[in-house]
C-alpha cells in the first residue's frame, strides 16, 4: 500500500497524473510558441508533473532504475521552471529558462510515456521487445529531435506581454 492505496490504484493515479501533464504540455508547448501565457494550463502542467515525479520516487524500489533518472531530471527541470515562473516572474534571462525547462520536463514525460507503450502495447513490443531495439530508438530519436525543434523555437518566440 502506498498512501493507502494498492500498488495498481497508486499505479493508476500516477499514469493518470503523467497523462493530464502531457495533455497540458501540448498547450502549454503552443502557448510558448505563440508567446501566450495560458495561467491556468500551466498551473495544471506544473501540478500534475510535479505529483507525477513525487509519486514516480514514492514505487517501492530497491536500486537506482532509468524511472528514477528521469524523474529526478525532471524534478530539476520543474524547479528551474517553477523559479522562473513564479519567484523571477519570467523576467530577463528567467524567460528563456522557463521556456527550455517546461519544453525538458514535457519531453521527458512524453519519453517515458513512448518507453510505456513499447514496454506493455503488445504490438510495439513484439517491433521492440528491448530498449535497444532499432524501432525502440528510432521513435524516441524522432521525439527527441522534434522536441529539440519545440525548444529552439519556444526560446526564440517566447515573450509574454
């Protein structure tokens, strides 16, 4: 039991927590790159991925695994981006960080989200039964490459009223 849930519900509300913070990284992503300031989205990007990184670290383990990695980059990544947002108020150099740390954050969920689907969909599976399979690694050097194109331009045309 965590938090006394079962291990499935917890799993459950951890899978759910991941997916509204993808769901709201897509418009905050465009917000960026539109040079909107969506409030109310973004809080809900940055709650829901930080929740997302505390119960990631809150699964029984008993080694450093890649989940764990990831999420405390991830966790980095939002305190550098929740700084800027709400401490600096995005302003000078604090605008650009925001902008590559919420684009990170969102990248490294979406990775671990495409790691998922090829770890339980049992078509991706059988295309790439490990990590190290050619289909496994093309799709995530397609998502990264797109996501490096997402945070070039956020930088470069983010610049909130």
């Amino acid at each position: 039991m965590i938090l006394g849930l079962s291990l499935l519900q917890f799993t459950f509300l951890h899978v759910f927590l991941s997916i509204v913070g993808i769901g709201a990284g897509v418009f905050i992503v465009f917000g960026l790159i539109t040079s909107r300031r969506l409030r109310i989205l973004t809080d809900l990007f940055m709650v829901t991925n930080v929740l997302t990184d505390v119960t990631g670290f809150m699964f029984p383990n008993d080694k450093l695994t890649p989940g764990i990695v990831v999420g405390f980059l991830s966790t980095i990544a939002l305190i550098v981006a929740l700084l800027a947002l709400y401490i600096k108020k995005l302003q000078g150099s604090s605008r650009g960080a925001y902008g590559v740390s919420v684009c990170i954050a969102f990248y490294l969920n979406v990775f671990v989200l495409f790691a998922q689907l090829f770890a339980k969909v049992a078509v991706l599976k059988a295309l790439a039964p490990t990590p190290s399979s050619p289909a496994f690694l093309i799709t995530q050097a397609i998502v990264l490459v797109i996501f490096i194109v997402i945070t070039v331009s956020a930088f470069k045309k983010f610049h909130p009223a």
